[in-house]
C-alpha cells in the first residue's frame, strides 16, 4: 500500500474534502471548511518526495521535476478518487489532494434545484457552472451528466486536467480525456472533438484564452457544452468572458456569447447546521431579454433579469442563502458574510452572531 495511502484513509474517516503537505508541517485535512492537522508529525522533504513519486507514473513525475507543477488523478480501489495537484514552494515540495467520491451523486442526494434538470434538456448552447475553488462545481456538473446519462441518450466528451468523476455508460456513450495523458491540451481536444460527433462536451476548467474561444464555437456550432470558471456570480461570469479576449474582439465574442449562453450557475458552499456544507446557488436561465443585454454590453442588467425571472426558475445568491436560513440548514451569520446585500440579513442575526457566538 503507498505511503500516502494512509493520510487519505485518515482524510476520509474524519469527514475531510483535501489533503494538504507542506515540508516542516504536520499533514492538515480541510474538515468542516477548516483546516485541520491529522497528526501531529511535521512532513520531512524526504518523507515528501516518497509520498508524491510513488504515486506517480515516471514519465510524469520528470515533468513535475522540470515544470514544478503536475496535476493527476489517483485512486484507492474502491474507496475514493483523488485530484491530486502537485508544486514547489519555499519550503521544497508540496501537494494538495481533493476528494472525488468513488460514487456520483445524484440531484436528489445533493438537493440541487430543480430548475438544473431544464439544462441537462437542452439540445445546444454553452453552460456554466462557477464558483470559487473548492465549491462544488465538479460535484454539481458530475450530478448533470449522470442525470443526462440516466435519462436520455447522448454521445459525451469530457476534457479534463485530470479527470475526476469517471461516468460508466447507462443510455450514453461517454468518453473521459485527460490533458496531458490523452491528449496536449484543452486546445487540442476541443480541435479534436469537433470531428468526433459529440452531443455534449464537457470542459473541467476554461482557464485560457484558446479554450474560451473554442468553446464558444462548438456552442455556436450547435453542441452542448458545459463549463466551468472561477467566478461568483452570473454577470462576473459573463464580463470575466467578453474581457478575456483582446479589446478590438469584445463586440464579435458578445454577439456569439449572447447567441449561445443557455445558463449560468454560481455556486457558493456554506457551513451546514449542525455539520457539514451545503450548497447555495445562483441560476441564470434563457430569457428573451438575455441576448440584447450581452450584446449592448448592459451585464449589470442581468441582476433584474435574474431577479425577474423567479417564476421560471431563476434565482438570485442572496434569495439563495435567504431560503436556506429560513429553512434551518445554515446560520444567518454565514449568509450574512456570503450575501452581497447584506441588509437583508441584519435582522436575522442573533446578538453576537458576527464575533463568533454561533
């Protein structure tokens, strides 16, 4: 059994989402959103480097001494997946590992709203899922795709560095790539599988220029693709696109996005009572008015559209947290931190809520 093995086994025992090593520190889990030692032995460089090489196939593990960064996937045999992220720091070498449950979740298990089953229906158009690092997004699309994998019939590609939630075939053909083993890169893949007629794409993370562009296009082109990025909310999604591309492209990539954005989800992991996370979301849906808006440049007009479109299943982060305090899952100290408008939780607060009394 690898070494490392162990620290992961002791991760998961205790409840924890990541593993964090750092040379001179003891091995930290993230319990509960808080970072926590799991034991009390400071991680020497030797211990470190036996650690990460053994897990790691050879080829790989040059790169990772040339490059100083590595991404990969690891699993132990029917408990977990991990996504692993290898890199140098002052200290020497260090890693992080995210869980990936061995088991897909489904809607119902993660209570996801209803309202994300209309974009597993969709035929094309370009979906995203965002949110900060460590919020649920891989979770949350690896609920849609088995959903889309239970009840229709699809050809899936999925793009991944590396991959995370491995889907067997139910109705769908799915076939998982992973950038740097199967493939260069998200550029190559995306190239690639404009030729292999896929129904529903899936990208892990649109990080760079090239991959926005292209996704873009094979959304225009009449695929499904899904996505996702590091922002907090529907209109930062849609600026964070139009403003990676250079200034004298900004008008082309509006017009394409607001021919192709189906939705947005922004998603946000709030401390649970009396344990645990749960998640709260933004969702943007299509609306007649979506397309002018992104054309005209007008994105702080998605708030209203959102915000009008209750009815259709839309919902603003703030109604989001609102609905969760009043149903007792989170505190209203926790929403009031993660709300934009914070005057609508004041009154919700308990005396002393904010200094830590909850």
């Amino acid at each position: 059994m690898p070494a490392i093995d162990s620290l992961l086994r002791t991760l998961l025992e205790r409840g924890g989402s990541d593993l964090h090593l750092t040379v001179g520190l003891p091995p930290k889990g993230r319990i509960s959103g808080a970072l926590t030692p799991l034991n009390d032995q400071p991680v020497t460089a030797p211990q470190m480097e036996a650690y990460l090489k053994e897990i790691c196939p050879p080829a790989r593990w040059t790169d990772f001494l040339e490059r100083h960064d590595l991404d990969l996937a690891y699993e132990i045999a029917g408990l977990a997946r991990f996504r692993g992220n290898y890199l140098c720091n002052h200290w020497g070498q260090a890693a992080v590992f995210r869980q990936i449950p061995s088991k897909i979740l489904s809607f119902e298990e993660l209570k996801l709203p209803e309202p994300l089953k209309k974009l597993c229906h969709l035929n094309e158009g370009l979906v995203l899922v965002t949110g900060p690092t460590g919020s649920g997004k891989s979770t949350t699309l690896a609920a849609m795709i088995d959903y889309i994998n239970t009840n229709l019939s699809r050809h899936i590609i999925t793009i991944e560095d590396p991959i995370e939630f491995v889907h067997q075939n139910k109705r769908c053909t799915i076939v998982h790539r992973e950038v740097g083993e199967h493939t260069r890169s998200f550029g190559d893949a995306l190239k690639g599988a404009m030729r292999h007629d896929p129904d529903i794409l899936l990208l892990g993370e649109m990080r760079e220029l090239e991959t926005i562009k292209l996704a873009l296009g094979c959304a225009s082109m009449g695929m499904l693709v899904f996505g996702t990025l590091h922002t907090n909310n529907a209109p930062k999604t849609v600026d964070r696109i139009i403003n990676a591309f250079p200034s004298e492209e900004q008008n082309q990539v509006r017009v394409m996005l607001a021919g192709c954005l189906s939705g947005v989800v922004s998603q946000l992991l709030c401390k649970r009572i009396p344990k645990g996370r749960c998640a709260v979301h933004e969702i943007l849906l299509q609306h007649e008015a979506l397309p002018n808006t992104i054309r005209s440049g007008q994105i702080a007009n998605i708030r209203a559209i959102i915000e009008n479109g209750r009815s259709d299943g839309m919902t603003t982060m703030d109604q989001s947290l609102l609905a969760r305090v009043k149903d007792g899952s989170i505190a209203a100290g926790e929403a009031y931190m993660k709300a934009a408008d914070k005057n609508l939780f004041t009154s919700l607060l308990k005396p002393g809520e904010l200094d830590g009394g909850h």
